[in-house]
C-alpha cells in the first residue's frame, strides 16, 4: 500500500501528474473538507446549505485542477474557491430574498442568526448565540478577518494571500474586529 502524501510539496507534485491526480485529490479532500465545511457554515450559518457548497468547491476545486500551479497552498486554494462559493451563495440568497427581509445588513444579520439558532445540527448555549451576533454586526470583511484569525487561526501571511489584502491592514481589521466583538460582547451581558 502506497505511503500517504504528507507535505504540501510532495501533494502539489501529485496533483501536477495526472497519472496520481485522483488519487491525489482523494487526498486533498479528506485532508481539507471539514476545515472547507467550517469556513463555509461560519459565513452561511446553516449546516445543509454548508454541506452543498463543500460539495460545490471540490467539484470546482476538480475542474480546475489542471490549472492549480502551486502557486499557493492547496489550502489558500480551497480556501479561495470556498471563500467565493459561500459569498456567490449568500449574495444569490440575499437578490433572491430581498423581498422576505430588509435588504439592509442588519436585516441580513438578524437574518443569519435567524438561520443559526433554527439549524437543527446548531446545540450551542447562549454566548455562542451573543458571540454570533457580535461578529454579525461587524461589517463584511472584519466578519471574514475575525472569523479567519479567530476560528481558524490562520496567519496573516495565509490570510494575505487568501483574500489580496496586505497583513497591514489584515492585522488593524482584525484589531477593530476583536475590540467591537468585545464591546458588542460586554453590552449584551
């Protein structure tokens, strides 16, 4: 039985080879969907919804893969195409439903954490909830900043390549972000 592939390099190379690509991605997907899976459910807020765009970005991730250069990561990869799959889902979601709720962001953010607490797989306590709602009042990209730093623990480097914005300016959103989380968090005690 082969050894499994261990390093990124040992993993971009095959990937690269189209003789090991299947089994590769194979691979890539055991390694990755359920870091892909809390990425995406994070933004959408609902456990069906985040299991069809994981779905989504390994075929996405499949068609594409003969042009992954290994450039990046396979995860800065993953996490790109996830990244742009829950934001394509929430924006269609947002057009397709702008006459059920107010088309504002705090409509949309009571509208997500609506969802949350309704998902039957959500079995958090009350500061869970309080703690979603903080990081829902945040505006979009310190949401996508905090939630990357904070959840994931991603460095700023990754985080950097993941979304093209310098970790200068990646570590004061997330500053700001962790200061309204704290204060959103100490009004609601």
């Amino acid at each position: 039985m082969p050894q499994p592939l261990v390093t990124e390099e040992e993993l971009q190379r095959a990937l690269a080879d189209p003789e090991r690509r299947r089994s590769a991605f194979t691979t890539v997907v055991r390694l990755y969907s359920q870091q892909i899976y809390w990425q995406i459910r994070r933004m959408v807020y609902n456990h069906d919804d985040a299991d069809d765009l994981v779905q989504n970005v390994f075929i996405k991730a499949w068609e594409a893969i003969e042009g992954f250069r290994g450039e990046a990561k396979v995860s800065t990869w993953l996490y790109r195409i996830a990244l742009y799959e829950a934001l394509n889902f929430l924006k269609k979601r947002r057009h397709e439903e702008e006459n059920v709720i107010s088309p504002s962001e705090e409509g949309d953010s009571l509208y997500l954490l609506d969802r949350l607490t309704a998902d039957e797989y959500f079995d958090a306590d009350e500061a869970e909830v309080r703690l979603q709602k903080a990081i829902l009042s945040l505006p979009a990209k310190q949401q996508l900043v905090f939630r990357l730093r904070y959840y994931d623990e991603m460095p700023y480097d990754q985080m950097a390549a993941l979304t093209g914005t310098s970790e200068g300016a990646l570590k004061a959103s997330y500053h700001h972000a962790m200061k309204k989380v704290t204060e959103e968090l100490q009004r609601s005690e």
